[in-house]
C-alpha cells in the first residue's frame, strides 16, 4: 500500500465519522427536543390581566382593620380637642377667680342718696298721662295748678283733634308732656 491510498482511505475515513457523526447528533436533538418541553422567550411572556382572587376572609380582615385605624384617628383627635377645650375652660376659670378675688379685696361702695321723684301733674285737671319717675316717690305730689289762660286750653284742644301720623303720638295730648323732654 502505498501513500497515496492510505491517504485515500484516511480521507474516506473522514468523511465516514463525520456523517455517522452528524446523524447521530442530529437523533439525539431530536429525542432531547421530545423529553424537553418547549424553550420559551422571555418577548413573548406577558403577565396575566386578571389578578388572582383573593379569598373572602383576607378581605373582610382588611376592611375591618381599615375600618378600626380611621376609629381611632377619630378618637384620638376628639380627644386631642376635648384636652385643648379643658385647657381653654382652665385658663378661664382661673381668670374669672383672680377676678372674683380682686373684687372682694376692694372696699364696698355705697351708693349716695338719690333726688327726689319728680312726677309731672297736667294743668287741665285730666289723670297724668306720662310720669317721670327719677328716685323713690315723694312723700306728696305736687297739686294740679287750675289753668287760667283760654289760648292754652285752645292750644291744648286743637292739638289733641288734629290728625296724627303716629298712632303713639295720638294716645299722648300735647298738654301732657314733660317739661324736660320739651
């Protein structure tokens, strides 16, 4: 055998283990590829849209224990305000003591005697319509003074038929006013 056959031979050799090589990766990626489930990429997984449901019990516990923290923030300002409102009340009573106090430190203070009544008697003989009264009564009221003038009493008659706009004015006749609200 010379060289060149032996190279001819190796050659075919070659080619021999490289297709029985070939077909026998190409058997093992095919029973591989049925053991194995199928490759998936990562492009093509998208999350579910539906959430899962959560159980009845875990949502009933949350609302309740959402329910009971607002309770107590409530409570807790209420209370906050109700201790703000006491201080104020504090603050405020102690005013009102030092107050108290300081006005009984101070001597009493008594009155002087008040004037006189002074009650207004009408001239034409008629009941005092209106009385000004600025103390305790008199021991006795002022006589009624007869009216000697005719132009007075005419004065005093016009006034009392003439129309009045105010009603009030009406129930009081010019006569019987008081000398001091003229």
């Amino acid at each position: 055998m010379s060289g060149s056959t032996l190279q001819k031979e190796i050659a075919a050799l070659r080619g021999y283990l490289g297709t029985t090589l070939s077909a026998q990766a190409e058997r093992l990626h095919g029973d591989l590829a049925v053991l194995l489930p199928a490759p998936r990429t990562p492009d093509l997984d998208v999350p579910t849209m539906v959430p899962e449901r959560r159980p009845w019990g875990a949502i009933a516990g949350w609302s309740l224990a959402l329910v009971a923290a607002a309770a107590a923030a409530f409570f807790y300002w209420s209370w906050w305000m109700q201790g703000n409102e006491v201080a104020v009340l504090r603050s405020d009573l102690s005013a009102a003591q030092s107050e108290v106090e300081a006005l009984r430190a101070r001597p009493e203070v008594v009155s002087p005697v008040a004037p006189a009544a002074e009650t207004f008697v009408p001239t034409d003989g008629s009941a005092p319509a209106v009385t000004e009264t600025m103390g305790p009564p008199a021991a006795a009221a002022a006589p009624a003074t007869p009216v000697a003038d005719a132009a007075t009493q005419a004065a005093t008659a016009a006034a009392a038929s003439a129309p009045v706009s105010n009603p009030a004015d009406a129930a009081t006749p010019a006569a019987t006013i008081s000398p001091r609200a003229q």
